[in-house]
C-alpha cells in the first residue's frame, strides 16, 4: 500500500526542520504533500500552492485530492519525532473502514448532552483515500481555526459504519496549538464556540434519527 502525508502550512517555517526529520524517520512517505495556505513569501519546500488561505479543512482537503496514494495520513506541520518508524506503524493500522489516529479521546470536549462522543485527533489521522474521499475529507464551512473538524468526520464515519481506531505506539510529539500566535487566540475562541455549536446540533441530529447512532465509546 503506499502513502501519502498530507500538511496544510501557512507561514511558520520555523516547524520545517522538526518536521522533516519526524518525515525522514523511517520509510519516506512515497508521496509527501505540503499545502501551501498563501503564506508570504510562498514555502519552498510545499508541494501545492494555494493563491488564498484555505485554512485547516481547506488546505487538507486539497492534499486529499492532490494524493494518489492509497492510504493518507493528515498530520500537523507542528510535530517533533519521537521514535522512528511512527508512519509505518500508523498505516499499518488502517484497513477500509477504519481511520487511525494517534490519540483516540473521548474528554469532555466532545461531549454532547452528558453522552461520550469519541474522536481520533486531527493533528495525525489516517485512512484510506477512497475512505476519506467518501466522507467528502474535513468539513471547509467550519470556521478558521477548523476546531471539531476532527470531530465532525469522526462522528461521518462512525455514522457511516466504519471504526476509529487508536494506534498508541506511533511516536510523535505535537506542540498543541503551536501554529496559533497569540493574535489569533480571541479569533481562536470564537471560531472554538461556533463549530461547537455546529457539531452539537450533527451530534443530536445523528441520535434522532430513526435508525439512530451510536455516540458513545
């Protein structure tokens, strides 16, 4: 199976040397497709170039459709390697049906009127391209920062029928918010508040329905 890791970047090239030495840990990627969000000047070393700033879903999703590999790995541009090999294991974990991430949670952020939702964080997940494809990749109406993106296509997929699935021996660190400067926190918090509000009203739609869902662990 080959792969693809998909990273949406927008300026912050102070992640690159970090980053590639978590990608060159282990087999390469055979396809490695940084998403250029209109940063100024433009980045180097990306392999696509967006003329306007697409955000997180936006810019994932034009790597999703740029990849041709079978297997895509989303993972942050703010990551420092752990231990070798991370990518092969992770990828070894998916099969059609199945997306794997990192760190699977089911913490109070995504609880919906007192029921568990479990989720696999966006900063590293993986899962077929025709898969993902499927589910039409990370939902581009959230507002920027793309919070409950991850979220929303967990909850697609596991409405779709497929698994989530926690892979805890990848070995990558994430700085959590790193590529979020502090000008950005009030914009943060809003856009945090709004896609809260979208992905409860899909959480209690999903659970009306008459063949129903289930949102809990």
């Amino acid at each position: 199976m080959t792969v693809a890791v998909v990273t949406p970047w927008r300026d912050r090239r102070e992640f690159h040397d970090a980053y590639m030495q978590a990608m060159e840990a282990g087999p390469m990627p055979d396809e490695l497709i940084v998403v250029d969000n209109a940063s100024d000047p433009p980045l180097e070393f990306a392999t696509v170039r967006l003329d306007t700033n697409l955000g997180f879903a936006g810019g994932s999703n034009a790597g999703l459709h740029a990849a041709t590999a079978d297997i895509v790995a989303f993972v942050n541009n703010d990551v420092m390697l752990g231990e070798a090999g991370w990518l092969e294991t992770l990828c070894a974990a998916v099969e059609p049906g199945v997306l794997v991430g990192a760190v699977l949670r089911t913490d109070s952020h995504a609880w919906v009127d007192g029921l568990e939702v479990p989720y696999l964080d966006g900063w590293c997940l993986a899962g077929t391209r025709d898969d993902l494809l499927e589910l039409g990749g990370f939902d581009e109406t959230l507002a920027e920062p793309a919070y409950y993106s991850d979220n929303l296509l967990c909850l697609e997929a596991r409405a779709a029928g497929f698994q989530l699935r926690e892979e805890p021996r990848v070995r990558l660190q994430h700085l959590c918010n790193g590529s979020i400067g502090p000008e950005d926190r009030e914009r943060q918090r809003a856009a945090s508040r709004a896609n809260r509000d979208r992905y409860v009203a899909r959480v209690r739609e999903l659970v009306t329905q008459p063949q129903g869902v289930a949102v809990t662990a």
